[in-house]
C-alpha cells in the first residue's frame, strides 16, 4: 500500500522498528514517492521531521531511481540524505543537477545502482540497463569505457564503483551483491587506487 500520509508514515516506522526491535534507526527513507511527490513533501517528510526532533530517527531521506523529484525535497524542505539510484554512474549523469544542489545546500548522497543494475558489474559489459535488456548503443558505449579501463589497469566495475565517489556531494555508494564473495570482491575493488588519468581520458573520448 502506498500511503506517504503522516500518520502511514508513523505507522510504518512504528511496525518497522516493532520487527527491528529497535528504539529507532539512523535514516528513515522516503522510498519511491513518484506518484505522490506532493504528498510525500507536505505530509510524510513534516511527520519524519518530527520523529528526527523527537530523537525517533537521526535522519530523514528520500530514496529514488530518478531525480527530478529528490531536487523538490533538496529545494523545499530540510531534508539530510538523498539516495540516488542509477542517475550518476559511468553511463547517465543526468543526476547531476541533483548532486550540485545537494552539494550546495550541504545534503548528502548515497550514490546507488552504480552498475545500472548489472550492466557494469563485471568487465565485459553485458546483461541489463535500468532493469531491462540492455540496449545494443548502451553496450558498445560501455565496452569503449572498458577499454579505456584496461589502459590504466582498470576493471570496469572498479571504475563504476569509484566515479561517482568523485563529486564532493556523494558520501559513500550502495552497492548490492548476491553472495558473500560478491561482497568481498566488491570491497577488494574498492580498495584499489584508480589513477586520475582515466577520468581525463575518458573525458578526453567523449565518454563521460
């Protein structure tokens, strides 16, 4: 049910926390309001900043696959976080409008769908885009980004995961995986140093 009135938004951090068995978490998110911006704004961010004041949460976020609407949040309310899904990565920076306001009014972002649901997660770019088969432009794009990678003795989803680390809105990225060694690959890649002369080659392409 989708319900981003003040009290569902209440009743669903109390059953949540119920479940948890927890006084309360760090970050409510506002999750997908897209349909229903306009509510979300007046009536479920109101009522998750009085559970911030009362101590119930420590933050208040909105979570979304676009960002069109997470720029109203950023715009007209205090809201803290915003986690954008897809929207900065190698292959569509359209955030970008986004993250300059988050990063002038002090809100930060959690970076998600870094790989744009798998297209970028492993080094022969293939599988989805956004959730769908991914086009063939959008495959070639990402293989000529791949190249460039193995110049710099770069893998493909390390560069994913680093990019958009690289703009000073973004506080950390979310990186999903299916299995523990997915998580601990994820994490040796990101420990890897990614020379700063792939962004200006990449740069340099057209490819970013």
């Amino acid at each position: 049910m989708w319900d981003f009135s003040a009290g569902g938004v209440r009743t669903s951090l109390a059953e949540s926390l119920d479940r948890l068995g927890l006084p309360g978490v760090d970050i409510a998110f506002i999750h997908d309001p897209d349909d229903h911006a306009d509510q979300a704004i007046k009536e479920a961010y109101p009522a998750l900043a009085e559970l911030r004041a009362e101590g119930r949460i420590r933050a208040v976020g909105v979570g979304m696959n676009q960002w069109q609407v997470p720029l109203r949040f950023v715009r007209e309310t205090d809201i803290d976080v915003v986690m954008l899904a897809g929207r900065y990565t190698l292959l569509d920076q359209s955030g970008l409008p986004l993250l300059e306001e988050c990063a002038r009014r002090g809100v930060k972002v959690l970076a998600a769908g870094v790989f744009n649901s798998g297209l970028l997660a492993t080094h022969e770019p293939g599988g989805t885009f956004d959730y769908l088969p991914a086009p063939e432009h959008v495959v070639a794009k990402a293989r000529r980004i791949a190249a460039v990678c193995e110049r710099h003795g770069v893998t493909l989803p390390q560069a994913a995961m680093a990019f958009p680390l690289r703009h000073p809105a973004v506080a950390t990225i979310v990186v999903g995986a299916r299995s523990p060694q997915e998580v601990r690959e994820n994490a040796a890649l990101r420990a890897r140093p990614v020379p700063d002369e792939l962004w200006e080659d990449l740069a340099s392409e057209g490819l970013l």
